[in-house]
C-alpha cells in the first residue's frame, strides 16, 4: 500500500466519533453474536429471513456492552531478548560446507596429529597449507572479492611461517606464529578501522564452536544422501593402505637403505602417543573449519564504530601539549649540549660511568616514546573539530610532538648502544632496542597519516608491526648475540660463557669462531648436547639445527679434553694466561 493511502484511512479512522468507536468495537461485535437475543427474534418478528439493518444495529444511545479483561501476563514467562551489541555485525549462516573444503579440512587434521607432534620446522607451514586452501574455497564460493590488503595478509602469514623452517631458537618462533595466526585472521576478515584490525586480527578464535556445527552438519547431509559413495571410498582407501602397509614393510625389511628412507620420511608415532595425536587432531581440524567459516561468512568489525570523545576547546586542548612539546625541547637540546662536548661533565656532575648512564636512560626513554603514543591517542579523541583553523591547529601540535619524541627515540638507540657496547649483547637488550625502533616507525607512519590522511593507518602499523617481526626473524637474533660477545672477547673484553651457553643452535656458526679451544668447548657443549640428545624428524628440524649438526660434526667438542672454568674441577677464568683475553680483565653485567 502506497503512503498516500495509508494516510487517507489513517485520517478516516482518526474521524469516527467516540460513540461508534466503541459501536463497532470487536468486544461487542463478539457479545452480541453470543447472546440469546441474536438467536431467537423478538416477538413480532418472524423467525428466519433477514432483518433490516435498523433492526440489527443498536442505538445511538443504547451503551456498549463492556470489553472483556484482558489476561493477565505470566511473570515467570521471560521477556524476548533485546538484539545484542554485534547483532548487525553478525553474518547469516553461510552455505553448506564444500566437499572439496571437507577434504581440506581433513588433510589439516590428519597432517597436524601427524607432524606437529615432534616440534616446530617446516611441518607448520605444511599444515597451514590445506588450511588456508580451505579457507580459499569458500571465499570464492561465497562470492568475496580480494581487496588490496587481503594478499598482503595471508603472504605475509605464510612468510612468518618460515621462521620456525629457519632458526632454532624458541622466542622468535613464538613471535613470528602468533604473528601469523593475526595476519590469516586479518585475510579473512578485511577489516579497516582500529577497532576492525584489533577485533579481526582475534576474530578467526569466535568462529571455532560455529564452524565444528557447521561442518558436522555438512557431513551428516552428505553421509545421509550419498552413503554408497562413501562407502566406496572408505573401501578404496583400506585397501590402498593395506597394500602400501604389506609391500612396505617387505621392501623395508629386504633393503636397509629403503628403512632408513622410509624411517626418515615417515611420522614416527607410537601407541603412547595416541593422546597427544588425538588432540593435535581435533586442533588441526577446529583451526581448518573455523578459518573456512570465517572465510564463507565473517563477522563485520568494522560495523562497530567508536565515538570520538567530547571536542574541547582549543586553549585547554592545545596549551597542556604545547607544554609538553616545550618540555621535549628543553630535553633534546641538551642531549644535544651533551653530544657536542658536555659529555664528560655530566658524568663526572652525575657520577656515573658511560654504561650505567647509558642503562638509567635508556628506560626511561622508552617509557616516555610508549606514553606519548598513549597522549597523542587521547588528545585525537578530545581535539576541537570546528573547521579548518582546528585542524591545522592538531596537526601542528601533534605534529611537532611527534617529530620530538623520534628524536627521544633516537637518544635511546643511542643509549642502548652504548650500553652493548660496554657490557655486551643480551636477548632483552636486542628486544628492547626493536621495540624501540618499532615505535620510531610507528611516529613515522602517525607523521604521514597527518600528511596523507588517516585512512591506511591502522593497516600500515599492522604491517610495520609484521614485517618487524619477519626482520627479527630473519637477521637471527641468538646468532647477532653471539657474533657480538665473540667480537668482544677478541677485543680483550669480558665474555659470559654461562649465558652463551643457554643460546640456540643458531648461534653455532658464531660461537665456532671462538679463539680460544678451551673457551669454544665451554660455550658449545651445552648446545652439542642438547644436538645430540635430539632424535627430531626433518620436518621438525630447522635449518639453523642441521646446520649447526655438520658443524659440530666436523669440529666436535670433547668436555674431557676442555674442562670448563668452575665445573668439573677445571678452575675458573682466573686461571688464563693473563695475556689472554677473559673476564678477569673487565666487569662484565649480566643483564
């Protein structure tokens, strides 16, 4: 019905007067056809016919009879639930599974109960590949478009997946995997906004229970209409293992080389293992099916938008950060002041040497870059939006306290430099320092979004963040540790053999280098150790362990014949020929 329409008996029922209102109410229209006078006629009428309309319609003045009471509402039925915050965020149910997804899934599943049970190499990558198929799948069979930033997502989780394939050493790994679970939520959900990217880079984990349903409901549709097929698939494949189970195990028993092939390609899993491997399964198979809804129908984040915070003038916006950037000021002209020349007299007005000035200010500029993002994103939310003067007036204030703070950030480097310089290279020191320069390029990105505009931002600190963990991947973090305390202790300086001890197989290649036989034996036999205690499949090797394996194997380490200072009954550094370079020479801080 038209709007013209509905007005017109909109303004037809608001005429009728009270009185026929109540006349022509259902009330009556229900009393009246039950009472007895509608059933036998009044006298003087005869029974049956049709009576006139006078006779059927009561008077003007004759009082309706009163409606009936309304049933009383049941308190304990509950009230309908109000729709929910994400109610417009959440997608419709997306279509059946595929069977092609199904073996996907499935391929995911089988190959995480049976790689993933010995350690972390290139087995990830090998497990995510099916996974990420799958996920393919039912986005093209949904009808999703790739945008610009969806290959960059899940090439960019792919890659951080060789991390694991290349170095040995846990805390990248760990970093370099959670970093890739983001980016592949990223890829399936193409969100935009802060909210979008921070909500999405989780969002794959909301779609595991809605994913397990939805493929048990694929499979029991299937199971039910088609059963003769799977029958014969299930067929084929016991056969087809029976074969392969019966001829490999003659071949292997007839040729030694053959088992050692088949010994080192094959899982090795055993019957104690069943729990494990059953879990590994189940994981492999929650993570492919969640991806794949995620991809088939994902949740829309960038549906919730955040509200700006109340807009403040612009005298008590501007005049607290332009305080703050009179301050920095202040700060970074006498770092200058100290650079060119005044170094020596603020050590010796202070009293601290070169490496505990260089410890007590590195933090304290690290702080400082970590809570000047936090004020920048405070005073955006709360900054006057009346026109073009205002806008020019944010940019200039943020601005300028933006180009302040990479100075600070470049004083820290600095100091941390120092500071290595000093007492050597640790895996917090190298932490700390690639924190800090991801905070100068996040500054750096803050400084173009005021240039070029805001939109790509929450993106590109995503990316920064991803491709800085890929970097501190790559450049081997354990190996960058112990090429610098080697080049040290070449220096005369002191060396700590415990620590270097607890370094990775990636750091080998650096610590073969050592001068000294007996120093090289005490760093490497904790390491040789751990190598060969290891009985890791290839697929479960990374190539900084083999490589440190043909290392160690031309050039081992015999404890017997290099005792190690202060353990097994080998004495200490003091006992070096003074000439030599060792601890005894300089103080050494292991932290």
């Amino acid at each position: 019905m038209s709007s013209e329409s509905e007005a017109e008996s909109g303004a037809e029922s608001k005429s009728l007067t009270p009185g026929l209102m109540e006349s022509v109410s259902p009330a009556s229209v229900l009393t009246e056809a039950i009472s007895p006078a509608s059933v036998s006629p009044p006298a003087g009428k005869p029974s049956g016919g049709v009576h006139s309309p006078a006779d059927a319609a009561p008077s003007a003045t004759e009082p309706a009879p009163p409606a009936a009471p309304a049933e009383p509402a049941n308190p304990w039925q509950p009230r309908p639930a109000p729709p929910g915050a994400f109610a417009r965020v959440r997608p419709a149910a997306p279509p059946p599974i595929a069977g092609t997804t199904l073996l996907a899934v499935l391929a995911t599943g089988v190959l995480s109960a049976l790689l993933l049970g010995d350690g972390l190499g290139i087995n990830l990558l090998l497990v995510a590949l099916p996974a990420a198929a799958g996920a393919w799948l039912e986005a093209r069979r949904a009808g999703r478009r790739a945008h610009a930033w969806t290959p960059a997502w899940g090439v960019g989780g792919l890659a951080l997946l060789t991390v694991p394939a290349l170095l040995d050493a846990g805390w990248p790994t760990f970093l370099a995997v959670v970093s890739a679970a983001a980016l592949g939520s990223l890829a399936l959900h193409g969100s935009r906004s802060w909210f979008g990217v921070l909500a999405g880079s989780l969002g794959v984990l909301d779609a595991v229970v809605p994913g397990i349903g939805w493929g048990w409901r694929g499979i029991r549709t299937r199971a039910s209409g088609s059963r003769a097929r799977w029958g014969t698939v299930l067929r084929t494949a016991v056969v087809a293992a029976v074969l392969l189970l019966v001829f490999g195990t003659l071949f292997a028993s007839a040729d030694a080389a053959f088992a050692d092939l088949l010994g080192d390609v094959l899982p090795d899993v055993s019957l104690g293992e069943g729990p494990w491997r059953f879990f590994l399964l189940a994981l492999g198979l929650a993570g492919a099916l969640a991806a794949a809804h995620t991809a088939a129908a994902p949740t829309r984040w960038d549906g919730i938008s955040v509200r700006p915070g109340r807009a403040r003038g612009r005298v008590e916006w501007a005049l607290p950060l332009i305080v703050l950037d009179v301050l920095f000021a202040a700060f970074i002209t006498l770092q200058l002041v100290v650079l060119l020349g005044g170094y020596d007299k603020v050590l010796k007005e202070t009293g601290l040497n070169p490496a505990e000035y260089a410890r007590e200010g590195f933090w304290q500029l690290l702080w400082a870059t970590l809570l000047t993002l936090v004020v920048i994103a405070l005073a955006l939310r709360s900054a006057p939006r009346g026109g073009a003067k205002d806008h020019l007036l944010v940019k200039g204030v943020l601005g300028t306290l933006c180009v302040l703070t990479l100075v600070v950030v470049a004083s820290a480097l600095r100091r941390m430099d120092l500071y290595v310089d000093a007492f050597g290279l640790t895996r917090l020191r190298i932490s700390v320092a690639a924190v800090e320069l991801w905070l100068g390029v996040v500054l750096v990105l803050i400084i173009a979004a005021g240039v070029f505009g805001a939109r790509h931002l929450p993106r590109a600190v995503v990316v920064s963040a991803a491709v800085g963990v890929l970097a501190f991947g790559l450049v081997s973090p354990d190996r960058m540790i112990a090429e610098q305390n080697v080049q040290r202790y070449r220096d005369g300086k002191a060396i700590d053999i415990t620590y270097l001890q607890q370094l990775s197989a990636d750091a080998v290649p650096a610590l073969n280098a050592i001068p000294d036989e007996r120093v090289r034996a005490c760093a490497l036999r904790e390491i040789q150790s751990a190598l060969l205690g290891s009985d890791a499949p290839w697929y479960a090797t990374s190539w900084s362990e083999a490589r440190a394996r043909d290392i160690l194997a031309e050039r081992p380490v015999d404890p017997a014949e290099f005792p190690c200072p202060g353990r097994d009954g080998g004495g200490d550094y003091g006992d070096l020929d003074p000439a030599e370079p060792g601890p005894a020479d300089s103080e050494y801080d292991p932290y």
